[in-house]
C-alpha cells in the first residue's frame, strides 16, 4: 500500500509524501490520501512526527489539490461538456441543473465533501466545471481543508496512541466546532446576500418623481382666456 511507505521514510521524506499523496487525491487523483493522513497522524503519536506540521503539510496539500482540481473542472472539463455533438442537449440540461446547485449548495459540498471519500476526489471538478465562483470556492475550501486535516489527523494520533472512548468524543467534538463555524460563516454570507439582493429592488421600486401640473400659461396662439 502506498500509505504505508510512511512507516518506513525518515520525517524529513514522510512530510513531502504526505504532501503529495493529500494534494494528488484532493486533484482527483485516486490515491489513498486520507489514509496517509490517518498514518501520518499514527506515526505523530509515536514521536516520529510531528503533529501540528502533519496537520499544516495536509491541510495545505489539500488546499492546493482542490484548487488545481477546480481549474481541472473549469478550463479543462467544461470545455469538453459544452461542446457540440451527440447528447449536447442532455449535457446542457445537466450543467444547468449542476450551476443551480452550487449557486445554492455550493458551500456546504465543498466543505463537508471533505469528509466523503467520493466527493473529496470529484467535488472540486464539479465545481470547476459547474462555474462556482472561485472567490467563494476558496474561502470554502480553505476552511473545510483546515478542519479537515486537523480532524482526521488528531483522530490517527489518538489511534496512534490508544483506541479508547475519547476518541469518539475528541472527534465529534472537533467535528461539531467546524460544523458551528460552518453555520456561522454561512448565516453572515446568506445576510450579505440578501442585502446585496435588497439594495437594486429598493432603487426599482422607488416611487417616480411627480409630475407637475400643466402649465396654467396660454400660448399666444389661443387668444385671450374667458372670463
């Protein structure tokens, strides 16, 4: 297994293969990078590693693998969905029905796809190719990436260490304070939204300025006015 060569690479070689094996999976490579993680973390409890640089390599391997993954989506994937010929139609309707999504779910499938082993490797293409902005694209990933690394990587340090019942108890923990950070990014994003939403309808229904009267001066032309 191609983890488990981190068992036997001094620290100085096992960060580098973190690295690449995080960042290939998070490109849509199907390479075991969560497991490596997992191992990394292991290796963590025994003095081998170290635990916040095996959190720091993973969460910025899978940053930058998402980030190439989403250009994979959007300059090489969706060329090809767009283009002309058989089924066009159908893959028409299914890139539509793929931009409405992100536009609505776009947050919560980058961050919590994360933690789903299918979706960690694809969910960056789709939003490539669905056009999910990559602003927001990146502020998601970076957040998801980041709790992500530091979830998994204290849960293969504890295993490391014991298998007892703080594990389950430290992980759901760690994964509840991500989900309340999630929540709380969120609510502001959808209040800045709405204003944003509000502020154009507001101008467009903004009362028209009143007319004047008409003009109580005669031309010349109508004579004098009767008495």
């Amino acid at each position: 297994m191609i983890s488990a060569a981190l068992v036997d690479v001094p620290p100085n070689l096992g960060y580098p293969l973190l690295f690449a094996l995080v960042g290939a999976e998070s490109a849509g490579a199907l390479v075991p990078g969560e497991t490596a993680l997992i191992v990394a973390g292991a290796l963590a409890a025994q003095g081998r590693l170290s635990l916040p640089i095996v959190i720091a390599v993973a969460a910025t391997a899978a940053i930058v693998g998402d980030n190439i993954g989403y250009g994979i989506g959007r300059r090489g994937l969706r060329p090809v969905l767009d283009r002309p010929g058989r089924w066009s139609e159908r893959r028409a309707r299914l890139l539509a029905r793929g931009e409405g999504f992100f536009r609505r779910y776009g947050a919560p499938t980058v961050f919590f796809g994360r933690w789903l082993p299918g979706l960690r490797v694809f969910a960056a293409w789709l939003a490539g190719a669905d056009h999910m902005p990559w602003r927001r694209f990146v502020a998601w990933n970076a957040l998801g990436g980041i709790a992500w690394a530091a979830t998994i990587g204290t849960a293969g340090y504890l295993i490391g260490r014991s298998v007892s019942g703080s594990l389950g108890a430290i992980g759901l923990a760690a994964l509840a304070l991500a989900t309340i950070a999630y929540l709380v990014i969120s609510i502001r994003e959808r209040r800045r939204d709405r204003a944003a939403s509000r502020a154009p309808s507001s101008r467009r229904s903004s009362p028209a300025a009143p007319t004047g009267r008409r003009s109580s001066i005669q031309s010349p032309r109508s004579g004098r006015r009767r008495t």
